[in-house]
C-alpha cells in the first residue's frame, strides 16, 4: 500500500462524511472534529487512526511504521457505517417516519378534544 492509496482512503472516508452528515471542512481530520458524537465511538476512532495514517503516509520513515491491515480494518469499518442506505431509501424513510408523527399527533389530540367533549357533557350516553 502505498501513501496515495492511503490519501485516497482518508480522501474517501471525508466525501462519505460530507455528503452523509453534511459535515464541512478540509480534509478528514478537519470534519472528523466538525462532526463531534455524529459517529459511533468506534467509528470516530478508526477515522481518527485514519487521519494519522494518512499525514504519516507523506513522510516515508514513518509510513514504514504504520500497520497497514489495522488501516485496512478502519478503512472498511468507517465505509461500512458510512455507507448506508441510497439517498432515496433516506427519503422514503424521513417521510414514513414524518407520516407516523403526523399520524401519532392526530391521534393524540382527537382524543383529548373527545375527553374534554365527554367531560364537559357534550357526549354523554345516548
């Protein structure tokens, strides 16, 4: 593996950050620290060991000392939870999720609009 593919990788991870957290910044580093707990601890971890991964990849002596299949394993755990669902599957599952709250919050207050009804004398037995 060399330092570009290293570069790549982190390159990578930081598109995935943006377009998936709408986290801005310049490099990975930069949006991993924008990104505060939007990311599970593991996850913020391996993007961590990443991001150093790729400013030691530039200097030759200390690329040497990095542990290429630990990099590989953090590589492929942040794209695993940076990957996800497409953008329509999103969609389709913030508008379920907005239909339900709707849904929940007619329910709740048709209710309450019945209770008062019913204890006001509106709705007695008939």
């Amino acid at each position: 593996m060399s330092a570009v593919s290293i570069r790549q990788m982190a390159d990578r991870v930081a598109g995935l950050m943006e377009t998936r957290l709408r986290v801005r910044g310049n490099g990975l580093a930069e949006k991993l620290r924008r990104s505060g707990r939007r990311l599970p601890r593991a996850v913020r971890k391996a993007a961590a060991a990443l991001a150093q991964a790729a400013d030691q990849a530039e200097n030759p002596r200390l690329m040497m000392q990095l542990d290429l299949e630990k990099l590989a394993a953090d590589y492929d755990l942040c794209v695993r939870h940076l990957g996800g669902l497409g953008a329509r599957d999103r969609r389709i599952g913030m508008l379920l999720d907005f239909a339900a709250r709707l849904a929940l919050i007619v329910l709740v207050v048709g209710g309450l609009v019945l209770a008062v009804l019913y204890l006001r004398g509106f709705l007695g037995p008939v």
